[in-house]
C-alpha cells in the first residue's frame, strides 16, 4: 500500500502538465472551512514548516494542491517552476504570493486556477492535500459582490468529485452547527463516508467549557469521526515559534487537559497525519477498479495515435526522405478516393468530391442550360427582327416571298438566330468549369489536412496542386470554347434528328416532353409551406415526381396519397426565403392563371438546402416543367416596336422557330454530353495523373527537403506529450495491477445515525424552536430529555426542540497504546441501556 499515494503524485503531476487533471478523477483530500478557521495552520503542522501565506481576510485566493511525500532530503518544488528546488520556505511563500497576484492581482481576487506545489521531507507522510480558499461573506477591495457564490462554486467543484476525501476544519469556539465546511460536506456527502472532521483551536475556548462531546463523536457525530488539533497562536507566529516546539506544546495540552487526556493517543497533529494517510490510502483502494478502467479507457482511446508515434526516429538521416514519399503517397489516395468515391471517411453532413462533381454535370449544368435556353417572348422578337433585316427595303412576305421564292428561303434567319443561341451556351459551359475548379481545390484542401504535421509541406502542396488545376482551368476553358465555336462554325441542316423545312411548318410549337412514358423521377421529403395555419400549417409529407405528375403522401410508404397534381401548364420559380425561416422555397404555378392546389394560385415547397432545392428544379426539368422566366422589358416599348404581324409573316417565325428548337435540341444533347467529358479529361483525370507522377519532383524542385519536412512545434509537442502520457498510464495500470492483487481489503468504519441528515435533507432546518442550544463555548450540564435510540442530532424541524446529547457511558477502559490506537478511526461510544424518557409536549 505504500506505493498508492506515490503513484497517484506521479499521476497528478503528469497529466497536470498535459492539462487533462480533471479527465482522472484522482483521489486527493480537500481542506475545507471558513476564513481563519486554521487550515493553513493544519497544513503548515503536517509540513513542520511555514510557509504558507499569512494575514487578515482572505489569504488563501487560488487552490493550492499539496502533494507531500516522504523523502531524506527537505526541498519544494512547483509545477510552473520545473528544475527548481526550493530549500528556504520562506522563498516558497513568497512564490505562492507571487503566483497568486499574477492571476488573481494585487487586491483581493480570486481565481480557480491551482498552484501545483511537491515537498520532499523526512518529517512528512505521503499525502495529497488541497487547500481552498476559505469561505467569506462580504467582498473586499476588488472582489465581485458575488464573492460567496464564486468561493463556494470553486469549493464544490473539489469535493462534489466521488473521489475526494473533505477535511472539513471548524475552529472550537464557534458553534459546530452552523459550520460552514461541515454543512457544504453534508451536501455532497450526505452518509459521512467521504467526510473527516478537525476541531481547531481547542486551546482558545471559554474557561469552563470544552468539545468533549464533539471529539468523542456525540454531537453531529461523523462516520469517520473528529480530530482535535491545536495550532500556534499568531503571538507565537510573530515570535517565530518553531513548529517543532508548538507540536510538543500540542502534545503537553492534550495530556494536562482533563477533558482531552483519555484521548490524548488519537489527537493532535501527528495523529492526523497519520489518520489522513491511513484513509487516503484506503480510499485509494476503494476506488482502484473505477481508477483502472478510466486509465484503460484513456489508453485505448490514445493507443492508435501512439503506434505512429512509437517508429518516430528523429536521428535517422533517411526518417524525412520516407516520410516525405508517405505524404505524398497518402495524399495521392486520399485525393482519388474522394474523387471516386471509395473513401474510408465518408462524409455524411454535405456533398463533397466527386459525388458533388457529379451533381455538377447532371443536375447543376442541365439546370443552366435549361434556364437560359426558354424565353419564348425574346426569341420570337428576334426572329421577326431577322427575317425583317434580311429583306432591308423589300416586302417578303408579300411580293419576295410569292413572285421570288427563288431567292428567300429561311436560311440566312435560321442560321443567324441558331448561332446567337449556341453562343449563349458559352456562359453556363464556364461556370460548369469554375464550378468543377472550385471542388476540387476544396478537395485539395481536406486531403491536405493529414500533412499538417509538417506546415510547409501541407503549404507546399496546396500551393502546387492548387496551381495546377488553375492551369487545366484555363486550358479546359480555351477547348470548351473551341467546342462552341466548332458547332458556331458549321451548322449541319442534314442532322439524322432535324426535322427539315418541310416538316418545320407542320410541327407544332409545343414542347414535347420526353419520351419517358409515366416513370418515377425522384422521391423525397418536401414541406408544403403556404398552408395557412387554420387548415394546418406547414407539413411535410413524401412527394413522388413522375413524367406526368406530382402526388404526395403522408410518409414514405406511400399507402396514404394526399394529392396528385398534373404536370400540364405548370411552371417553377424562386422565392424569397423568409427571415423567420431557415428552409429554402421554390413554388410551382400555372401559366393560365389557375389555381395549382385547392383554393392556391401557387404550392410553395421548402427544402432544407439550397442544393435541395437546385436538386429537384432539376429532376422537374426532366419532367417537363421549367423555370419561369418574368420578362424585365417595357410592353408598351415592346407594342411600339413591333411590326405588324400579319399571317405570312406568322409562319414565317412559326417555321423558324420550329427549326431553331429542333437544332437547339441537337445542339444540347451534344453539349451536355461533351462538356462533362471534356472537364473529365483536362481536369480531373489530368490532376490524378500529375499528383501520381509529377507532384513528389515539383516539392523537391520547390524547396530544401529539410526546411519542407520540418515539423511543426505544436506537433512535436503533442507527440513528446502522447508518447508522455502513454507511458505514464501503462506504468500506472502496472502498478495498480500489482498492488490491487496484493492488498487486504480494510472495513469501512461502521455508520452512524444520520437521521438528522435525512432531516435536513426533507426540510431547510428553520431557527432552532427552543431557548438555548448546547454549543462548543456553553456545553450542556445536563441530559436533554428525549434522546433518541442513538447519539445523533436531529437538525431542528417545526416540532423538534434542541438537539439531545447523550449520557456520557461509564468509566472508560484504558486507552490502548499508541501504536494500537492508530489502527482504525475513532468508534461510536456504546450507547446507556437504559430507555430514554418521553419528550414533554
């Protein structure tokens, strides 16, 4: 057992420095009680040493965690001061003053951030102590007025930990009940299992009165009892009394007293020491299986970061030539994998890599195509214009076109509007492109993240990929235009799929649909979102897209059909997402001004995304239904330019217009078909190859191989603190597996009665009812009637009166020596077997 708390200082210290102190629950005792209750003085004692701060008011303003551990030799340390050792403890206080201004500040602040400080003495036992800052009531200087509230909260934060032991210190001549640190234990240790009481100033009490009741654990009594101990006085402080001396004076108090002297062997000073060590010990054992599986847990969560960490060989001369061929390597199948899509991270929160590329090519690009290619209104205008400049001066569609058919034929208009549409498709043909660029530099980018352990080489990386597809940008932008200028070039009027002038004039100017027959094109969760809250509100339900229709359900199923709406005559269009809302709306509408859905000129439907919503004006395209387009010109502009459209004129942009969608349509195909491709080639499949082969000599050529594979400081760190920590929870889990295996298990001390914490924890214990109450200054002199069936306090209820105190049993038998009377925890004293008389009501 004289390994535990050693082990557990190691542990303390180690992850201390790694900033993970509070992820270990570790077993520690914390010192808790009100200001000038003596519990600097307490440590100081177990220490034989001062060199603690002193004063008036609030002293103690951080937590100061205190690790003591029995060494020949007498120095300090601190954790903020590694390598330093202290041998003048009046060095140490003023460090901890030092310490504690420079988080706190000069007046009075206070701060939860602790000071780490180890004293190696022959004097000591190995123990770990937690001084807090001592309860106060009243701000002073620059403190909060919330002073009591912050002390508190930093408090609890210790002791509400299952694995931490509370000393809670009440000086003697202040009344126990209204103990400030018993009251805060009984809230976070309402059995007493966790609490050890010290009574200070024993020597300062009234003459005539004294705590017997109290350190033979009658009064409030407390499963692991109190201990009595008596400090030095700050007459005796200011006269640099020696602790040594104030400890046999402590001694000599004890012995003389005629209260204290049949328990002078299990008080003072020394006893105490040994009791903490004794039961922070045991409480160490207690809590090994819990302590062992957080230490395996941590283990395993660290284990696979460790494994790269253990081959790291920084005196290799050849470790930066591998790593650097690993990176690349990696990098290289983590950027195809994305673009593949085979990857082992698969990112479930939004489209990325290739998947993304892909929605680019068949949804995004034939959205914009679309988008640009329907707008009836300027198309026709046009043609009019065309076939009206053609003829200049001449009438053709009254003399030219009856007495010289030989000379007009459609041509020169057709070819005229057909090569400004194809033009037109250079815009979305670009952005398809950008569109793709961007993506894959946003892949780039996260494949770059695993290079982080060397800042240069992600830098490097980034910057010479990055160019790269910059470079196969311009070049795949230079043949997408070539692409349109060849089809600009030549317009091909003996296409197997035109319709020809003979069969322009007969066709009809609706757009047919394809023919897909009634086949399902999407399904999804969309929400109807113009439903007015009188019929309902907005809801969402499973919609169905097929050729001809659109219904919807009430769940994916599809037993409950709610509404099926034809897809005749309707068209899409944006609108604006509403402030109070964080979905995305597009609405559907008839162009004959009808209503779409019950009493509803439009069904607006709500996405969770944009891209939802770009998703599903797509899928509505392959169904025929486009987006609208509201016209921006002036009418009454357009009514004075316009010619007078007589019948011959009429057929004439009818026949044109057929043509020009027949070949647009040709046109399209083909684009959509060659553009993707194009991209693929150029871009895509072109990075692939030039990261394989060509990226590992560019970072070469770039930059010193030592400055490119220098590692980061963060990164050196983390490793030396990974590699720190490993260690230090292997060798833990060693030690506990050696210990735990060859300990003998030691018997809680057996409880007490706490009905009077069950009392206090039913109601808030109002002023005690009755005139008088036993305290610590004015002791009872006689019993109270109405003693329970066992010596414990009941806290005072509405209908209880003072608490009782017990007879005191007969002559005690003589102590046992001190060797044997440090085995276990002060007992109960067996209760009188006589009955107790009744309360008077």
């Amino acid at each position: 057992m004289e390994g535990l708390i050693p082990l557990v200082n190691r542990l303390q210290d180690a992850f201390a420095a790694l900033g993970q102190n509070c992820l270990l629950d570790l077993p520690q005792i914390a010192v808790v009680g009100g200001q000038s209750a003596g519990k600097s003085s307490v440590l100081e004692n177990c220490v034989s040493r001062d060199f603690l701060p002193r004063g008036s008011g609030i002293v103690t303003r951080r937590p100061l965690v205190l690790q003591l551990i029995t060494a020949k030799t007498e120095y300090a340390e601190f954790l903020h001061c590694k390598g330093r050792k202290f041998t003048d403890f009046d060095e140490v206080r003023q460090e901890i003053e030092v310490e504690t201004d420079r988080v706190t500040g000069m007046n009075k602040g206070i701060s939860s951030v602790p000071i780490n400080l180890r004293i190696y003495s022959p004097h000591v036992l190995s123990l770990t102590l937690i001084d807090l800052p001592g309860i106060t009531k009243v701000p002073v200087g620059d403190q909060p007025a919330d002073i009591e509230h912050q002390i508190r909260e930093m408090i609890m934060q210790f002791i509400s930990r299952e694995n931490c032991l509370i000393l809670a210190v009440t000086p003697a001549n202040t009344d126990l009940a209204n103990s400030d640190a018993l009251k805060l234990a009984k809230e976070v240790d309402p059995q007493g299992l966790r609490t050890i009481g010290v009574i200070t100033k024993l020597d300062l009490m009234d003459e005539g009165t004294d705590a017997r009741e109290i350190l033979e654990n009658k009064l409030l009594p407390l499963r692991r009892g109190y201990i009595g101990v008596v400090n030095r006085s700050q007459k005796d402080i200011d006269g640099k009394k020696d602790i040594k001396a104030a400890l046999l004076a402590e001694r000599k108090f004890f012995l003389s007293h005629p209260a204290y002297r049949h328990m002078a062997d299990r008080m003072g000073t020394p006893y105490l020491q040994k009791v903490l060590n004794q039961q922070l010990t045991n409480h160490i054992r207690d809590t090994l299986p819990g302590f062992r599986s957080k230490l395996q847990g941590q283990l395993l969560s660290i284990e696979h970061e460790v494994e790269v960490y253990k081959n790291f060989r920084p005196e290799d001369p050849t470790r930066k030539t591998k790593a650097l061929l690993q990176m690349v390597q990696q990098f290289s199948v983590d950027f195809e994998k994305r673009i593949e899509g085979s990857g082992d991270q698969v990112d479930t929160l939004e489209l990325s890599g290739g998947a993304k590329i892909n929605r680019i090519f068949h949804e995004r690009f034939p959205f914009e195509l679309v988008k640009m290619e329907f707008n009836e209104k300027e198309l026709r205008r046009e043609i009019s214009y065309a076939i009206k400049n053609i003829h200049g001066i001449r009438q053709p569609y009254i003399f030219c076109y009856v007495h010289r058919t030989g000379l007009f034929t459609p041509d020169m208009a057709f070819e005229a509007i057909v090569k400004k549409q194809i033009v037109k498709l250079k815009g979305p043909c670009l952005k398809s492109v950008d569109l793709v660029m961007q993506e894959l530099i946003n892949t780039v980018k996260k494949c770059t993240k695993k290079l982080a352990t060397y800042p240069r080489l992600c830098e490097e990386t980034e910057r010479i990929v990055a160019g790269y597809i910059r470079e196969r940008e311009e070049k795949t932008k230079d043949q997408v235009l070539l692409l349109i200028d060849i089809q600009v070039s030549y317009i091909n009027t003996n296409h197997e799929d035109f319709i020809g002038f003979a069969n322009a004039q007969q066709r009809s100017s609706q757009v047919n649909k394809s023919a897909v027959g009634n086949q399902v094109i999407r399904k999804g969760w969309l929400t109807i979102n113009n439903i007015g809250i009188m019929k309902g509100g907005s809801k969402e339900y499973w919609f169905v897209l097929t050729a001809e229709s659109l219904s919807w359900y009430k769940d994916d199923e599809e037993k409950e059909k709610k509404y099926m709406l034809p897809l005749d005559n309707l068209k899409v269009r944006d609108v604006e997402k509403s402030f109070m809302s964080s979905k995305h709306i597009f609405a559907l509408f008839n162009t004959e001004q009808r209503n779409v859905y019950k009493d509803y000129r439009f069904l607006e439907l709500a996405c969770d995304s944009q891209e939802e919503v770009d998703s599903w004006k797509a899928s509505l395209l392959r169904a025929g239904v486009y987006p609208d387009k509201s016209s921006t010109e002036n009418d009454e502009n357009d009514q004075a330019d316009n010619f007078s459209m007589d019948p011959q004129l009429e057929r004439q942009v009818e026949t044109i217009r057929n043509l020009v969608d027949s070949y647009m349509s040709i046109i399209n195909k083909c684009i959509r078909d060659l553009i993707p491709k194009t991209i693929m080639h150029l871009m895509i499949n072109n990075v692939k190859e030039f990261i394989n082969a060509e990226l590992l000599a560019h970072l070469y050529s770039s930059e010193d191989q030592n400055t490119l594979m220098e590692e980061s400081a963060e990164q050196a760190q983390r490793r030396d603190e990974m590699l720190r920590m490993y260690q230090a929870l292997k060798e833990a889990l060693a030690i506990i597996g050696d210990i735990s295996t060859s300990t003998v298990s030691t018997p809680a001390p057996p409880p007490v009665d706490d009905s009077w914490l069950q009392q206090a924890r039913r109601s808030p214990p109002p002023s005690p009812s009755t005139p008088r109450r036993p305290t610590l200054n004015n002791p009872p002199t006689r019993p109270l009637s109405g003693r329970g069936p066992a010596p414990a306090i009941p806290s005072p209820g509405p209908q209880a009166g003072a608490p009782p105190v017990p007879f005191r049993p007969g002559p005690l038998p003589p102590f046992p020596s001190g060797g044997e009377a440090l085995g276990g925890p002060p007992q109960v004293p067996s209760r009188p077997t006589r009955a107790p008389p009744s309360v008077p009501r």
